[in-house]
C-alpha cells in the first residue's frame, strides 16, 4: 500500500467519522471509536487494490482507523491547550 493512498485514506476516514458523530444520538456515543475501525477497513478494502490478502487488509485497516482517532484526537488537545 502506497503512503499516498493511506494518507488520503486516513483524512477520509477522520473526515468521514467526524460527519457520522454528529449525524448520530448521543445516547450511541458509546459506539463512536468503532466507527473509524469500520471504516478504516472498509476505505482500505475499496483503495488499496495491491492488497490481495484479507490478513493484510485488515491489519492496514485498523492502523488508517488507529490513526485516524489518534490524529483526530492530538489535534483537538492541542488546539485546545
């Protein structure tokens, strides 16, 4: 998988994630960190057309998830400091 194709997939999952949480209730907040996981794999199966093996596309999928929150998360702190 190319490091364009994740960045671009990580900006689309934190951005895709961000419209969903405030799309939804907030008595399903609880089920928020699930979301960029889901879509991280789900982004990852639709971009990466290199990845032949279903192990590999789910491992590439929760590190564009992972990151995805954790990014999301750093800069929201450190905006706020």
């Amino acid at each position: 998988m190319t490091e364009g194709i994740i960045a671009s997939t990580i900006a689309l999952n934190t951005a895709t994630t961000e419209i969903i949480k405030r799309m939804i209730p907030e008595k399903f907040n609880r089920f928020i960190p699930i979301i960029p996981l889901v879509l991280g794999i789900s982004f990852t199966w639709l971009f990466a057309t290199d990845i032949s093996s279903w192990r590999d596309i789910i491992f590439y999928g929760l590190i564009v998830g992972l990151t995805s929150v954790g990014t999301y998360s750093g800069t929201k702190h450190l905006i706020n400091k």
